[in-house]
C-alpha cells in the first residue's frame, strides 16, 4: 500500500458514503517510523501526522517543520498531564483529553501560551477498565467542565475494543457527538477506516497502511 493507496481509499468511501469529497482528514500515523519513511511521506505532499509520544514528537519534528511548509502534528496517544506545557507547545490538535485533571493542565498552559490546539475528548464507548476515556454517560458533565474552564472541545475520539465490531462503537461516539453539538469525530484506523468513514469519521488515524509495519526493535 502507500499514501496514494491510502488517499484514494478514502476518497472511494467518502463517495460510497455520500460525503463530500475531502470532508475526511487523514492523519498520518508516524510514531516509532524511521525517518526516511516519514520524509517519503512528506515529500509526497502529506502535512498532516499523529504521534503518540511527546519526547518522540519533539525530537523528531521540528526539523522536518522548518524544511517542510504547513505540517500538522495531532498528539493521538495518551497524554501525560506533566507533559501538557510541551504538548501544547508542539501540537495543532489533541485526540486524547480524557480526565479531568488533564483538562485542568491544559487550560492552564493554553491560558499561559495563548496557543489553542483544537481538542478531541476521548471517550472509553467500550467501556473497558483497562483503557482510558471518558464514559459515555460521563461525557455531557464532562463537557461542561470543559467549557467552564475555557477550553472548547471541537471533537470526540474513540478506540474500539480490539475484538468484535467497531460499527456500534463508531455509532455510539457519533451520536454523543451530535447530542453534545460537536462536528469532529477522530475514529478508525488503517485497519477500519473505511467503515468508520461510512459512520461519519471527519479524521482518520491511519499508520501502518501507509508507512508499513513498525518496528519497535
């Protein structure tokens, strides 16, 4: 596969599903890539990437920003509340607000920086001990905090179980989305993206499939 495969994939879903063409932003999944991987990508025109790791982020990327114009980084894995100064720092978007002592942290260096990155709250639609997240039945409380604390978040994210259909999780999440009045849902990865743009998805968080696979070695 690759990023070309990738981008008409999506385009083919967003057809299939009667979306708009380009409604649907791909993140580029590139935690734990090497590098000439990630700058392929980059020099294909992609600008757009999601990394799970703070340290890694900022070791990496800015380099590739002062060579490469216009690139996003999305913060997608779970944040740490002390590294919530450098995250905002370094990141256009987070997909992973799920606690309120987060939202706390963030508010304060978004208050402190002047520097807003659009927010996704992560909610748990598997309702799953082991995994962060928000519950659903949380999620309207939890909003509202939010919003007192002046923060505005523009979006949900979600990571279904891993066995069993993500279908009803991808649902779920778009529903609490409509009922909380907000447009973003970051959901499905290279694995389900298609079916999670047929439910909706406005992101996708798509590694693998483009860059093949990681090597953790």
């Amino acid at each position: 596969m690759g990023l070309n495969d990738i981008k008409g994939r999506i385009a083919a879903a967003e057809q299939a599903a009667g979306r708009a063409p380009g409604s649907v932003t791909l993140i580029a999944v590139s935690k734990v890539q090497p590098p000439a991987r990630v700058e392929s990508v980059l020099m294909a025109g992609q600008r757009i990437f999601g990394e799970n790791y703070v340290q890694e982020a900022q070791g990496k990327w800015p380099d590739w920003q002062a060579r490469f114009d216009g690139v996003s980084l999305h913060m997608i894995g779970p944040l740490q509340s002390n590294k919530a100064k450098l995250a905002v720092q370094l990141f256009d978007a987070i997909h992973s607000l799920d606690r309120m002592s987060l939202a706390r942290k963030l508010a304060a260096q978004i208050a402190e920086q002047g520097r807003a990155p659009e927010l996704f709250v992560q909610v748990n639609t598997g309702d799953e001990p082991q995994k962060a997240g928000v519950l659903a039945d949380e999620l309207p409380g939890f909003l509202a905090s939010c919003r007192e604390m002046g923060l505005s978040p523009q979006g949900l994210m979600c990571i279904p179980p891993e066995s069993g259909d993500a279908v009803p999780h991808f649902r779920l999440l778009r529903q609490l989305a409509e009922d909380n009045g907000l447009p973003n849902l970051s959901m499905g990865m290279s694995a389900d993206f298609e079916t999670a743009i047929a439910e909706g998805a406005t992101h996708v968080r798509v590694g693998s499939a483009i860059f093949g696979a990681r090597d953790y070695g």
